[in-house]
C-alpha cells in the first residue's frame, strides 16, 4: 500500500531556480523565512550559464531608475520603475565585490563576469545556503491550489508543500531546449489574472524568397549599422552591430529593434552610418580611376560592396564613368535600406519572451498579484528589458521587491 507523505509546511515555495527565482529565495530566506525552492529542471539558472557567451552580461550601469521605461517594454512601462530603483545595478555590483567576483564592463554600461556565468551561479547559491533555503530538482509541480486556510497546497514530485505565499519566477518561452515551459501563464490563467500576448524578442530576422538572394552569401559578415522600424511616435532605432547570417540577419542592431519590430512592417538600414556616403563617393569620381566596387569597398566591407554592385548595371563601370544619378542611387539604396523581415527565429532563438501576467494585476511594490499571496517575478512579468543586462537587473530588482514583501 503507498504510503502518504507528510504535507511539509514553508513560509514561501518559489517555483523556479532562475535569476529572479534564486535571488529572491535567497533575500526571503536571510530575512528568517522557511523558504522552498522547486525547479523542474535537473540544472538551476541555465539561462544565466549560457547568457553573455557564458560570462553572464549580468547588468547595466547605464540604467535609469528615474527612467526605467526607456530600456523597457511593457503594456505598462512604467511598472517597473518602483523596483528598479529601489535595487539599483550598483546595489547587485556590491553583491558581486562582495563574493569577490572579478568583472568588466564591455561596452554602453554592459558588465560581465571575467571567468564564468558560473561564478554568478555558485553566488546566488550561496546566497540561497545563508539563508537555509532548501531546494528540490529535478522537481516538478503537478497541482497549485489554495486551500481553505488562505495557504496553498502544491502536488510535486516530492510529495505535497503547503506554504502561505508561492513566488513564481518560471520565466517565458524562449529557449525550450534548456526548459522553458508555459507554467506561469498557466498558474496566471488558473487565477483569474489576465495576459498579454507573447511573443519572441531579443530575436534574430528570417528573410526568404529572390529578395534576399543578393544577401544570402554574406552570412558571417558583420558591420555597424543605424538600425530602425516604425512611423514617427512609434519610431525606435539603434546603433549597433549588425550581423548577416544564413537566414537573415542577426547580432546585437537586430536583436534590439527585433523587440519593437511587427510582422509585415519594414525594418530601415543604414549601413554606412559614419560615413557621408554622397559627398565620398562624389569626391572619388572626381579624383579616381577605379571601378566604383573598388573605392565602395573603401566605404563598406568588401564583400557588402561586391554584392550591392551586383544589383545593378549601372554601378558596375568605373566610378569616374557612373552617372550622378546612379551614385545618388547608390548612396540612397545604403543608407536607406528598407526590408521586409518574413519571421523572426522563434523561441529556439529569442532571448527573451515578450509579454507575460498583466502588469494591471500586480503591484509594482511587491510583485503580489491581485489574488492574494501569489507573487510573479521576472521574465514570467510582461516587464522586457533591451539586450545588455537589462532583463537580468529586472530579475534581481523584482526578486529583491518581493523578497521584502513575503
């Protein structure tokens, strides 16, 4: 006869050993709660591990907490401010130095650790073990409810937990090879709380057909580029690198304007974007004997310069022989470069899920929802941060916010 198994009794159960989940289990433990943390994962924080090349991009001191909206999407973009600027990236920075973890700031405020994601890791750990937080995984939760004592019952694969608050910090949809699941809108719905529609950011452009047949052998070829989509209010543009790929087009430009990007729109390229392209290449027809490919590649990378020729007859002459038109053409066609994405990479690819529990049923203070004790944090939130850092200083400062509250 199976025998039953003790219902065991936590102050807070968070579901999820990622970022936001760990951190704030950590906080809330070190606070003198009994905390649980469950993941259905046999590894915790495998994003953070494979994030930054391995080195964890784990913040960004370029944040404005006063402003946090300018590096956030969201329904509500200013949700996130309270958070944010109650746990800044200096106040993570500490936590770092403290653990002793060496790091470098790379570019536009992006800071990663000098050897490993895993040095990150092994810190939310230990953070975790000072605050006597006990963890369970692989573990999966099967049934949420609460009972008639306020407090809620989950069915795991250990056995069944009762705790008065449940934290769900499970996360979005991308990236389902290191287990990414749906759990957390399926716990919103179960609740009553609304979403709002995900879809995949921070993720590479696919482009198909003849039209991208000029392109298709650049793939490995990177450049900076301005980068933009969207009419006059709704208008948002980088300047970043670009990266052609395979399929389409890539790198930390693409990523960027991909967040903000809707499918059947156009997104605009310039791909000279430090170079006054009309008066360079007037001045060469008026000094050289090349052919225009040759002083276009003193322009642009060698290869974008061959393959941007190709289109058209006209630019195929020395640049001394090329009609005014034609160059003006030409500088037209680089700097306005206008294309129409056929899809995005998917969730395989994407960094981050856009979307998530409504931000209009959780309170910005605390991350509680509007059905009592249950508290959503981090990338489960529609609360997307830009590519470097950003979305990791999302979890720790929602984490942080909630650990207060349980």
């Amino acid at each position: 006869m199976a025998t039953l198994r003790a219902m065991q009794e936590f102050d807070a159960i968070v579901v999820g050993a990622g970022a936001a989940g760990l951190f704030c289990a950590g906080i809330a433990g070190q606070r003198g709660r009994r905390v649980l943390v469950l993941d259905h994962s046999e590894k915790v924080a495998e994003k953070v591990r494979i994030s930054g090349g391995g080195r964890a991009n784990f913040t960004n001191r370029e944040l404005d907490p006063q402003a946090p909206h300018k590096h956030f999407l969201s329904a509500n973009p200013h949700f996130c401010r309270s958070a944010l600027s109650r746990y800044t990236p200096a106040d993570f920075i500490d936590l770092v130095q403290r653990h002793g973890i060496a790091f470098h700031e790379k570019h536009k405020g992006q800071l990663f650790c000098d050897r490993s994601a895993e040095d990150l890791i092994q810190m939310l750990l230990r953070e975790c073990d000072a605050g006597g937080v006990q963890r369970w995984q692989p573990c999966s939760v099967k049934a949420l409810r609460q009972g008639g004592d306020g407090a809620y019952e989950l069915d795991t694969d250990r056995g069944p937990v009762r705790g008065r608050s449940v934290v769900v910090a499970t996360g979005g949809l991308s990236i389902p090879k290191i287990g990414a699941s749906d759990f957390g809108y399926r716990i919103a719905t179960q609740f009553g709380l609304r979403l709002v529609e995900q879809r995949p950011g921070l993720v590479p452009l696919t482009f198909d057909g003849d039209a991208w047949k000029p392109y298709a052998g650049l793939a490995g070829l990177a450049l900076p580029v301005h980068i933009e989509t969207g009419e006059k209010k709704g208008r948002m543009a980088f300047l970043e690198d670009l990266l052609f790929t395979h399929r389409g087009l890539s790198g930390p430009a693409v990523l960027q304007i991909s967040s903000y990007w809707r499918e059947g729109t156009p997104i605009r390229l310039n791909l000279a974007p430090e170079t006054g392209l009309p008066a360079a290449l007037a001045h060469a027809k008026a000094t050289s004997r090349k052919l225009l490919v040759n002083e276009l590649a003193g322009l642009v990378p060698s290869r974008l310069a061959e393959a941007w020729v190709q289109q058209d007859a006209d630019w195929q002459r020395p640049v001394a022989d090329t009609s005014d038109k034609a160059l003006a053409r030409l500088a037209e066609r680089l700097s306005r470069w206008d294309i129409v994405p056929t899809g995005t990479e998917g969730y395989r690819k994407a960094e981050v899920t856009l979307g998530g529990v409504d931000t209009r049923d959780l309170s910005s203070q605390t991350l509680e929802s509007k059905q009592p004790g249950l508290y959503f944090i981090g990338e489960v939130v529609d609360v997307t941060g830009w590519l470097g850092g950003y979305n990791f200083q999302w979890a720790w400062a929602s984490g942080h916010a909630c650990a207060q509250a349980l």
